[in-house]
C-alpha cells in the first residue's frame, strides 16, 4: 500500500494492516483534537460571557454601595442578551456554513471573538458589558451551528462522541472561570483569559476544509485529500468516503431548481422532521432542567436558599467545580457506554433531586421544615452530578448527530432558532419566574418539564454511539 500516492488498496494480511493502523492512529487522533479543539473555543467564550454577569453585577452594586447601579431589570438582560444576538446571527452563520464553507466561516467567528475579547477590556459600565453580550452572539450562534456541523464532520465515528461531549463541558469551565476570578479578583481580568481564547481559535486558519463540505460542492479530490489527511487510509475509512462520495454524487445528479413549494417540501420527509423533533426535546431538556439558570443566577439563588452571602460565593464555586468534573466524567463514559443509557440513567435520577428539592422548600416555605444550608447544597450538588454525567453533555452532542445530512443547512437553521430562543427567553424570564411560582414552584416545573420530554425521547431516540452519519440518517428512513 503506498502512502506516497494517497491511493488506497485492500490490505492483503489483516495483523499487517491493523500494526499499521494502530500506529498511525494516534496521528490522525491528534488531527482531529486538534481540529476539535479550535471548534470548542467559542463554547468557552460563551462560558465567560454567562459567567461574566453573575459576579459582575454584585461588584457593580458593591462598589457603588446600591442595588441601583444595576438594576433587576438590566440584570436580566445582561443575562440574556446574548441569547437574542445569537437569533440574526444564526441565519447569518447557517447561509456562510453552507455557502463558504466550515473552514472560512469559523475563521470570521475566530476574529469576532477577539473583538469580543476587546470589548471586555474596554467596558466600565452595564452598558457596556451589555454591547459585549451582544458582541457575543456570533459565538454563540457558532457553538450551536457551525462548531457541532463542523466536529461531527471532522472527526471519525470512535472519537465524535468524545469530542462531542468535551465541548459541551466546555462552557461550564468557561463559566467557571469567570466566576472564580470575579469571586477572588476584579472581574476586568476575565478579559485577559478571553483574549488567550480568541487567539487560539485562529488556529483554525491552519485547518483543511471539511471533506463532507468539500463532496457536497462536487470538489471530490480535495475532498479525498482532506478526508484522509483526517482519517488515514484504512478500510472501514476509505469504504466511508466512497459512500459519502457516492451520496453527494448522486444528490449533485437530480438536484433542480428549486421553486417556491419545493423549498418546504422537506418538512414532509421523515428523514428530516424526526431527527428535528428529537433534536429539539434535547434542546428543550439542555435549559428547562434549571441548570443554566442555577448557574446564571446561583448567587442570588443560594443566597435565597441560605441567606447567607459568603455561602453563596462559596456554593458557587462548588457547583461549578462539580458540574464541570461530572461533565468531563461524563465524557469518559461516553467513550464506553451508549447515549440511551447514559440519558435514561442520569436524567431520570436529576430529575427525582428536583422533585425532592421542591418538596424540601415547599416544607420549609410552610415552616414544617428548618431549613439546613448542608441539605440544600447537597440537594444541588446531587441535582448538578446527575445533569451533568448525562443531559448537559449529551443534548447539542445529540443534535450534531441527528441532523440529516441532506438537509443540514435547513436543520442547523431551525435547531439553532429553537436553541437561542428557548435559551434567551428562559434565562430572561427565570427572575421573575421565581417570584410568582418560588423557588419550589420553578424547581418542580423543571422536572415537570423534564419527564415529559424523555418519555417521548424513550420511544422514537435511536443509539447513535459508534454509528456513521449514514448509518443514522438510514434509520431514520425507515
């Protein structure tokens, strides 16, 4: 087999040819983390912009001795504003995904982020942070489009998992990182860690174009060259790309102009509104689980729960330490258990830690309970180790593997809608949330909303773990 050529031929002796594989594997691992690790960038500067207004805000309204330096009203929005960013941003970024291509399309997110990262440094005032926040939507939009496209696309079946679910770990460190400097620092500084962020996301200059991208426009050489500088040469890859080849050649032959009826005509086929409709349970799952809104507003959570300040600082950084180590445990997992079982183990078990956290206040709200601030963050703690192991890693990673591949430009568009909308609007609403429900009443529609959308997932969500693209999109057409 000759490597000098980039030509492929069957491997004659098996143990030969898996000696050979085996040591180029970690070579080609590596190209993909790499590759991988560039697309995570804008997950993390999502986590500083969510984590920003949580320690932002009490510095603000400290060092200005009143609650009117920035107001509930502005609070909510410096929450939230990058969530409604994200809505125009997201059909910019779906229209250049396709059009341009992954490559060039994450190189314009890459330059905006070190825009981000200026912003940052020059705010003083809510306005301010509130201009950077929407700065941030073109990440934003990125990490729910263009960044999962992209690692599904680049990376083999045995290491997307991995790399799917590291990158939804990711914003909870990007968060976690903007709170501890804020709780032992001056929150200016978080721009320090955003620009090393930017910077690195440039890498991405130095990225071959995705190979599917590459097949769908008829480039089948590049698209060779950059599959198997990806991916190697091995059998089960080269059977891969021919099949992927073959599909796009196929799609390239009856493609027609397309008139105004056959536009929506695909809302009717199968194969694209089942992966959506499950797709969007997980969305629904990733925010009305509370967890986003526990970490957005965890201190004036706690603080609620415990009536204590320093406990509040405290817990939150306890829970942000545990969500972000149960995630990356979570990723582990993901290498050796299926995505069924680790949706139908951890989230039912979350969802009784918030059905037992909304009984807990309930009774104490009624007085027939002393409230105990160790019980309470026990109850979140558990609550954040059972949503992490598998939820919050496996809705977006979830969704980049559903989405069929011959409608990705129509299905990134809606799934991203339906992502920045729910998200923004939950985060925007949760304050006030709170005070016409409580904090039980929230808590208990979390779970609510929670059981209802894995019991549908139970029935129709096929195992995706280890399967190609094709392999997925096939089932989904029976």
């Amino acid at each position: 087999m000759s490597t000098k050529n980039h030509e492929y031929t069957k491997i004659k002796n098996p143990e030969a040819g898996l000696h050979k594989r085996n040591n180029k594997s970690r070579k080609y691992f590596l190209r993909q983390l790499f590759i991988s690790s560039g697309l995570w960038t804008p997950f993390f500067s999502v986590g500083l912009c969510m984590g920003t207004p949580t320690v932002y805000v009490p510095q603000a309204r400290r060092e200005a001795n009143s609650t009117d330096a920035v107001s509930a009203e502005m609070a909510s929005w410096l929450s939230s504003a990058f969530g409604y960013a994200a809505i125009p941003a997201v059909f910019l970024l779906a229209y250049l995904t396709v059009r341009i291509g992954r490559k060039r399309t994450f190189n314009i997110v890459s330059l905006n982020m070190v825009l981000v990262a200026t912003s940052y440094y020059l705010s003083t005032t809510p306005t301010h942070i509130l201009i950077t926040e929407i700065l941030q939507g073109i990440p934003h939009a990125c990490s729910v489009s263009t960044s999962i496209i992209a690692l599904v696309e680049y990376t083999s079946p045995e290491n997307r998992g991995l790399m799917l679910t590291i990158k939804s770990a990711t914003v909870f460190w990007g968060i976690w990182v903007a709170n501890a400097i804020g709780a032992y620092t001056n929150w200016r500084y978080i721009c320090v860690v955003s620009y090393i962020n930017a910077f690195y996301s440039i890498t991405s200059f130095f990225w071959p174009e995705s190979p599917v991208w590459l097949a769908s426009k008829g480039r089948f050489d590049e698209c060779r060259k950059s599959y198997r500088w990806l991916r190697g040469w091995d059998e089960a890859s080269e059977k891969e790309l021919e099949e992927l080849i073959k599909m796009q050649k196929d799609k390239l032959k009856i493609e027609q102009p397309k008139s105004f009826k056959s536009i929506f005509r695909f809302l009717s086929v199968k194969e694209f509104y089942k992966p959506i409709l499950l797709a969007s349970l997980m969305i629904v799952i990733y925010h009305l689980s509370g967890k986003q809104v526990f970490t957005m507003y965890v201190i004036d959570i706690i603080k609620k729960i415990t009536k204590s300040e320093s406990t509040a600082y405290n817990g939150m950084l306890i829970l942000d330490g545990v969500s972000i180590l149960s995630m990356y445990t979570g990723c582990i997992l993901a290498r050796f258990l299926r995505r069924r079982v680790m949706l139908f183990v951890f989230a039912p078990l979350a969802v009784l830690f918030l059905f037992i956290m909304s009984l807990y206040l309930y009774l104490v709200s009624l007085t027939v309970l002393i409230e105990n601030k160790y019980i309470s963050m026990f109850l979140l703690v558990g609550f954040s180790i059972a949503i992490g192991l598998g939820p919050m890693i496996l809705a977006t990673s979830l969704y980049g593997e559903l989405i069929p591949t011959n409608y990705k430009g129509q299905s990134v568009l809606i799934i991203s809608l339906i992502f920045t909308i729910i998200q923004s609007t939950v985060l925007k609403t949760s304050p006030y949330g709170f005070i016409v429900l409580g904090m039980h009443g929230m808590i208990l529609f979390y779970g609510i909303s929670v059981s209802v959308c894995l019991v549908v997932l139970y029935k129709y969500l096929p195992e995706t773990k280890d399967k190609t693209l094709l392999e997925i999109e096939e089932h989904f057409k029976k």
